[in-house]
C-alpha cells in the first residue's frame, strides 16, 4: 500500500475502522492510542488475521505520533464514549480536552492530511479539531450523516423488506437528538419513501434514527456503537483515497450554504482527494429548513460552552 491513514484511539470504533481499512486494502494503517500495548497488540492481532483475510495491507500499532509522520488521513475516535443515560453533549468537556491534544500532535507530523473526526460531541469536536489544527475547511470533516443516514437505511429496508442496496437515505443537520432525516430525498430504487409509507410510520423510523445511537448504548451498557460508526468512517475515507467523488452526508464548515455560517453541520458534500470538493445544497421546505436551523443551534450552544471553558 501506499497511502497511509492513521486512526487515532485503538478503542472500539478505532480498531474496527482499521481492521475495515486493512481488509479492503485501502492503505497501510498506524493505530495510536494513549494506552501502552492496546494499539500494538490490537494491530499484532489483526496483522496475524492477514493470511487468512488475504490482505497485505501494513498495520503499526503505537503511542508515539513520530510514526504517523505523512499519514494522508487522520481518522480521531480517541475519547470516552456515552454510557446509559447520558447524552453525546454531556462528553462535551472530556473530549474536547483529548481533541485539543490529539490534533496538536497530529498536525504537527501529518500537516496536509485530511481528518475525519468521529469523536462526540461530534459537530463541537470538528471545530476544536479545525481551530487547532489551522486546516481549512475542506479539510476537517465530521463522520455522522453517513451513519445517521445508514441507520434510517436500516430502518427502512427492515420496513420494507428489501434490500439494503436499493436503499439511499439523507440526514442532515447536528449528529444529536435534532438531526433532520428528509423524507423526500430518500428513496427505495428511486422512488422516495413519502410514496412508498405512510407519514406515521415514516416518522416512527425517523424517531428511531434520532435515538439510534442512544438505543445500542442502552442495550450495550458499557459503551456505545462502532461497527456502523467504524463502516461510515471507513466510506469517507475510501471516498477521498480513490478519489471516488461519492456524495456523502458529512459534517462541514458552512460559510453561507444553507443560510448557515461559521458552523460545522452535516450537509451532502462531494469528498474525493482534496477532502470535501463540494458542498451541495438542496432546495428544503419550509419545514425541513427550520428542523435544519434548529439542529444549528443546538450545535451553536454547544460552540458557546466551549467558548466559556478555559
Ligand atoms: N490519545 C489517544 N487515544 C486516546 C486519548 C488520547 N489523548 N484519550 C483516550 N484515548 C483512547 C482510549 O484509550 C480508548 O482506547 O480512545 C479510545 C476510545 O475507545 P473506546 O473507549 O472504546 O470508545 P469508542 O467506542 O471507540 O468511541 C470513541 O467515538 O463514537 C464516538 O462517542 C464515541 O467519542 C467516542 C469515540
């Protein structure tokens, strides 16, 4: 391999996102943790699943960032996790302390790489990540809509009894209780869901799609997601690897679009090699522009509380 990405936290969501990146081949992976012998053990573990798995991908597990000089992606999942009970916001103050840190040292030893960010809070993470690393914009991008939207996919193919790959799905907005699933964009084979079920069921699975998160740290107790959390950062990163300018829910700095700014919120965006090429705006209803605005300033309170911490 020759393109290098780095997953910073050897946790749940991080060793998945790497054994998903080794086993498609998309780049030789450098997994960092804070933790002496997780992020070696984890990668001497998955290095010895190669032959089986067939891959020749290159795995290095490690605490020192020395050895993810020039990485082209940096995937930060380091932080603590929501246990029952508590909301992505009451992580607020711990990771973005962690964020803070984890950014300093990345930049410094991968300055033109592009960084997904999957820690939560995840829209307030994405602006301690772009406030401490200097990138630009189109080189900060959060990972939510993609899994957001492959929740409600999930949802909607259990309803409808068809396959998942017939199925595409937006939600936009912050990755909390607010975020906006849109009905009319999404669609089983091309026709949109708004045909196909009635308003009540259709807000039912938009419901659960809100909670999806907070379901599996009920049922998990000690932790939360990260098979779907490691998939949807591991599809962005593939995107911007190959170059595949996949129109991707993701979280972005908006100057204007969408009649928001100096605001990371998940918008459709192009990602291909420079990071987010494009952002695209879609024409909302009234209704679906007012969930949108609301979701951004749920994000913009937690942006003040950051603001007032030292
Ligand atoms: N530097 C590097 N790694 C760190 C640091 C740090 N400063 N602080 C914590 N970590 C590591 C932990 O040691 C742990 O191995 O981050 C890892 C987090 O892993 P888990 O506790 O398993 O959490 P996980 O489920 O992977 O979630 C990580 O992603 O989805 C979000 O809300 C979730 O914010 C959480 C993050």
């Amino acid at each position: 391999m020759n393109q290098k990405v780095t997953v910073v936290g050897a946790g749940n969501v991080g060793a998945t996102a790497a054994q998903r990146i080794v086993e498609k081949e998309l780049a030789d992976v450098v997994l960092i943790d804070i933790i002496e012998g997780v992020p070696q053990g984890k990668s001497l573990d998955l290095s010895q699943a190669a032959p089986i798995e067939k891959h020749d991908a290159h795995l290095t597990g490690t605490n020192a960032y020395e050895d993810t000089t020039n990485s082209d992606i940096v995937i930060i999942t380091a932080g603590i996790p929501r246990k029952p009970g508590m909301s992505r916001d009451d992580l607020l103050s711990t990771n973005r302390g962690i964020i803070k840190n984890v950014t300093k040292q990345v930049v410094k030893y991968s300055p033109n790489a592009i960084l997904i960010i999957v820690s939560n809070p995840l829209d307030a993470m994405c602006h301690v990540a772009m406030e401490e690393s200097g990138f630009p914009k189109h080189r900060v991008i959060g990972m939510a809509g993609v899994l957001d939207s492959a929740r409600f996919r999930a949802f909607i193919s259990m309803e409808l009894n068809v396959s998942v790959e017939n199925i595409h799905a937006l939600v936009l907005g912050g990755h909390g209780d607010t975020m906006v699933p849109l009905p009319r964009f999404s669609t089983v084979a091309g026709v949109p869901i708004t045909e196909l079920l009635s308003p009540e069921r259709i807000e039912a699975m938009a419901t659960r799609t809100r909670n999806g998160g907070a379901e599996i740290v009920s049922l998990l107790k000690t932790g939360s997601a990260y098979y779907a959390p490691a998939s949807a950062a591991v599809e962005m990163a593939e995107s911007i690897l190959k170059d595949k300018k996949k129109i991707l829910p993701c979280t972005a700095y908006l100057e204007g679009e969408y009649g928001i700014s100096g605001l990371f919120v998940g918008v459709p965006v192009k990602l291909g090699k420079n990071g987010i090429e494009q952002i695209i705006s879609l024409k909302l209803t009234a209704d679906e522009k007012k969930a949108l605005d609301k979701s951004a300033a749920a994000v913009q309170e937690l942006v003040d509380a950051m603001k007032k911490m030292a």
